[in-house]
C-alpha cells in the first residue's frame, strides 16, 4: 500500500499547481497508461517527450513497481487522481 500512496502523492504534485495553468491533457493519458495500460504502450505514450536512457529505465522500473499492485488498487488510484483534479483545490 506505501507503492500506492506514493504514486497518489506523485501525481498530486504533478497534476495541482499553485497556480491557474491546467495540466497538459498528455500528461493525464500517460498517467493513465502508467498505471493500468501495458508497459509497452506507457513506454509509447511517454516516447513524444524524448526520455533519454536514465528517464526511461526509472520509468520502466516503476511500472514495473506499479503492476505489481492489484488491478482493482491501479484503478482506484486512477479515480482518485482524477478526483483530485476536479477539486477546486486545483482548480
């Protein structure tokens, strides 16, 4: 459960600014595919934005890290960050 309440912290803290910018729509489909698509399509979604060797091998790890949770816990994850960016707390 730490894995996932980590993961719940990371994309708070990418996902809510301080300020009145939105988060780039790409940045919500590779979040998506990190936690409940294959590796190799988050390894797909996140190829546009040009990871070099390092970027891509935590990248990976982490996925990895992340499929090892239960589908149903990825899932409620995804809820909750998708919650999180509905609230006028990032609003």
């Amino acid at each position: 459960m730490k894995l996932s309440a980590t993961v719940a912290l990371l994309m708070l803290a990418c996902t809510c600014s301080s300020g009145s910018e939105e988060t780039c729509p790409s940045f919500h489909q590779v979040l998506h595919n990190f936690l409940v698509g294959t590796l190799s399509s988050y390894q797909s979604m996140v190829e546009p934005f040009k990871p070099d060797a390092d970027m891509q091998e935590a990248g990976t790890v982490m996925k990895n890290l992340v499929d090892s949770l239960p589908q149903s816990t990825r899932e409620k994850v995804l809820k909750l960050s998708e919650k999180i960016v509905t609230t006028k707390v990032c609003a």
